[in-house]
C-alpha cells in the first residue's frame, strides 16, 4: 500500500457499517429470491446453486479489496465497495419487482457476495495498514458490523411484521441506496 493509505484508517468505520448492513441484508434475502417451481416448492439445488454464485463473489470481492486497496487510496476502494452495494440492491429490487428466472437469482447472489467480501476485506486491510494490526482494531470493526448486522436484522423483524415478504424484501433493498450513499458521503470527508 501506497504512503497516502496509512493516514486513511477513519474510513474504517463507515466502511465497517456498510458491511453490517450488507451481510444483514444478503442473510435475510437470498434464500427468498429463488424462483419457485412449478408445484410452489423450492429447489434445493436451485439454492445450492445460487448459494456458490454468492461464494464466487465472496471470493472475487476479496481478491479486487486488495487489488484496489493497492492501486488507489482506501478511500476511492471504499467508494467501489458503495457502487458494488448499490448495484447488487438496485439488481435485487429489479429481481423482486419482475418475474424472474433462476439467472437472475445466481446475478443478485453473485453481487451479493462480492460486495460483502470486498467490504469486509476492506475494512480488515485498514485495520492492518492503519492500526498496524492491533487485535483491538480488528475486535472493534467486527463488533461494529456485528452491531450493524443486528439493528439490520432488527429492521428486518419489523419489516416482517408490517408487510408481506415480497415488500419486505424490496424496502430492504431499497434501504440500502441510502446507507451506501451515506458511507459514500463519509468516505469523501
């Protein structure tokens, strides 16, 4: 990593909460966008299938955290985190809002996993360069997403209980524009 990253360690922490969102986000809704059959039952292999796309961008989104890490400042990879979040709602809400097929759950599991790991290796490259690898810094940004996780899951509870899940699923989505812009806001601070 280039000089200028090491003074970029604030940004961990809007990065750190976007992750929270977006894990409670991709743990709540995946297994939902699977199309049905036919005879109204889920496939399993349709899951299985759809929950190794999710894998693949897991590991994509962590090879181009480093990747980018390298090649820009913290801050610009932090806003490449943002617009892979904002693509992955704005496809999920799209996935929701139609009649769609099993590729296109695969697309949203893909893009699901890889803004969650890129976001999540972001945050561990920071802790690394910026706290030099403090084991306080890497507790205080998984307790911060694991914090975030469950207001989110939270807002999923109450969602639940207001709406049908087809709704429920696209307010998610739509809830999470909003939380990367706001990151997106902090990150140019």
């Amino acid at each position: 990593l280039n000089s200028s990253n090491i003074s970029e360690g604030k940004f961990n922490l809007p990065i750190t909460i976007i992750s929270g969102f977006v894990v409670g986000f991709v743990s709540s809704s995946l297994s939902h966008l699977i199309p049905k059959s036919p005879g109204g039952k889920k496939n399993d292999n349709h899951v299985a299938i759809a929950l190794i796309f999710f894998g693949l961008g897991n590991v994509l989104g962590g090879h181009l955290s480093g990747k980018f890490a390298d090649k820009f400042t913290i801050k610009k990879a932090g806003y490449i985190g943002c617009i892979f979040v904002i693509v992955g709602a704005i496809t999920e809400t799209i996935c929701l809002s139609i009649d769609h097929d099993f590729i296109l759950s695969c697309l949203v599991g893909f893009l699901d996993g890889l803004s969650y790991s890129y976001l999540f290796s972001l945050s561990g490259i920071i802790c690394t360069v910026h706290y030099l690898g403090n084991s306080f810094s890497f507790a205080t940004t998984r307790l911060s997403s694991s914090l975030c996780f469950i207001i989110y899951q939270w807002f999923v509870a109450l969602l639940n209980n207001k709406s049908n899940m087809k709704s429920n699923m696209t307010y998610q989505g739509l809830a999470l524009i909003p939380f990367a812009l706001i990151t997106s806001y902090c990150l140019k601070i």
